[in-house]
C-alpha cells in the first residue's frame, strides 16, 4: 500500500505514517480506531517467491505464520495484537515500538563494542529460544529485524517470515533479499530449521560485532573484531547445520562472556536493561553521546 491508497484497513485500523521500508514493504504507524491506541501494522507476504497458481496456497501459509506468531508472549519478541485481510491482502497488527533496527544503529555507530554486542546477541537469543521451544521458526533474523529500544532488543517480523514450512508446499524458495544472513542450506531451498535460524542468528551478532555481514563463501571469513567470541561466531557460521553449536550451548558461551567482564545476563526487560553495559546506548543515533533515558556503554 502507497501513500496515496485508501489509508482505512477492514474499517478499524487509520494508517498515519510510514515508520519503515525494508524489502518485504513497508511498516506504518497507524491507529487502532477500536481499542483507541497506536500500533503497528504491515502487510504479510509470503516469505518466497511464488508462481500465480501457488498464491493461494502461500496465502494460507502466510496466515498461519502469522498466527502462530501471535502466540508468542516474550520481551524480546514483537507482540502481535491483530490479524486482518483486506482486498485480499493479509496485514499483521503488533505493538508500536520507538528504537533503531540494528542495522541502522550500526550505521551510525560503525559496529557495537564487542562487550554491548554479546549482551544484545545474549537477550535476542532468549527469544530465539523461546519461539523454538513453542515450535515457531522464524526464517529471517537478520539486522533490519532487530529493534533496539530504550529498555529492550525486540525481534520483530514474527508472522511475515517462516512457521514450520509445509514441506508438501511447491512454493519453497527463500527470500533473495535476505541472502547474506539466509543458512547456506536455505539458499538452496531447504525449510527454515532452528539451526537455520541459529546460523542468521550468528550472521547477525558478526555484523553487529564487525559492522559488516559475513563475507558469503563456503565458510565465511572469521570475524576480526570478536576477540573471544571470535570461535563462537566462526561455529554458527558452520556451513553444516550439523556441526553448528545450539541454541543452549551458544547462550552458555555468551553467559560466561559476560559473566567474565562483570555484566550479570539478566532475562529480557526491565530488569536486563539495569544490568546492561555502561557507556553510550548502542541505539543511539549520536556516536558521540547516549539517547536520553538509555544504558550506556
């Protein structure tokens, strides 16, 4: 949906700005007329490419995806408060949230400190952890997925990427925009897995860590800037989805990574945040200061 398209959504939702644009479309500010509040809201679209004959089908898995998203009730996982068609076109509705994605943030800054990257890396981890343990795949962690707030690091997207594929589906090709951070076994059409989703997962901590995403290769360049961290990074980024560590032992590693530099790994919250690292907040658009009210490095 452009601007200048009917901005009411099945007669409840008032789209009021754009908040971000990202291949997979757009994410607007809307308002929610019914429960008077603000919210977020995009379109759904299925996670590959799809012939005309497979819409329909794709459609029906968009919409399950997006439903099994909706059961997921973590800090570092998008709320979803809604799911609507409208002409035909599947929009999911989740709470509003004021942050940088983690790829801007690494705009601006050139890359995190290796000890905020371990933290971020350690609490987008419990989520990843929890939606596996509900049976939800994500199939699309990478930078621009990652929201960075003043009190949280939220995944987001849930519903718009994979939910245990069908594997009778014809419609299995990956997202090509999301390549550098897809596993290797992804890109040649595999279903999303959770040892997919924990090699995007150490795509993504490289790029905060580096500033820069894996150079794609059989096995990617090891990172220069990840000092302890650097067989970690190196493990996740196995080509094998075999001989990558799991999700239990990568948060051990990561655990014990702070634990050694005195910074308690806190669950997701409130609570992480009074625990975080010291010094300028790794959200903040200014390199040179902090954003008001936001952990320091």
């Amino acid at each position: 949906m452009e601007t200048g398209e009917r901005r009411l959504l099945a007669e409840r939702y008032l789209l009021l700005s754009p908040l971000r644009r990202d291949g997979a479309g757009i994410m607007w500010h809307a308002h929610d007329l019914r429960l008077k509040r603000d919210v977020a809201i995009k379109e759904v679209q299925p996670p590959y490419r799809a012939d005309e004959v497979d819409l329909p089908a794709a459609r029906r898995q968009a919409l399950r995806e997006a439903r099994s998203a909706a059961r997921l009730s973590h800090p570092a996982i998008i709320t979803v408060h809604d799911l609507l068609e409208d002409r035909g076109r599947l929009w999911i509705v989740t709470e509003l949230l004021q942050g940088l994605t983690l790829a801007d943030t690494v705009r601006h800054l050139g890359r995190l400190p290796m000890h905020w990257g371990a933290w971020v890396g350690f609490q987008l981890l419990a989520g990843v952890r929890h939606a596996h343990a509900m049976g939800v795949l994500h199939g699309d962690i990478r930078p621009g997925t990652v929201l960075l707030t003043e009190d949280r690091v939220v995944l987001t997207d849930f519903g718009i990427a994979a939910f245990d594929r069908d594997s009778s589906s014809s419609v299995t090709v990956p997202i090509a925009r999301t390549g550098v951070y897809l596993a290797p076994e992804r890109l040649h059409g595999a279903p999303a897995s959770a040892a997919a989703d924990l090699w995007s997962f150490g795509a993504t901590l490289y790029y905060g860590i580096e500033g820069a995403p894996p150079t794609p290769a059989d096995e990617p360049v090891p990172p220069r800037s990840a000092g302890p961290l650097t067989g970690l990074l190196t493990a996740l980024l196995r080509r094998d989805p075999r001989r990558r560590p799991t999700a239990e032992q990568t948060a051990a590693v990561l655990i014990e990574f702070l634990r050694r530099r005195g910074i308690p790994a806190a669950p997701p919250g409130r609570r992480a945040l009074s625990a975080a690292p010291h010094g300028p907040a790794p959200h903040s658009p200014d390199p040179h200061g902090p954003a008001p009210h936001s952990p320091a490095l």
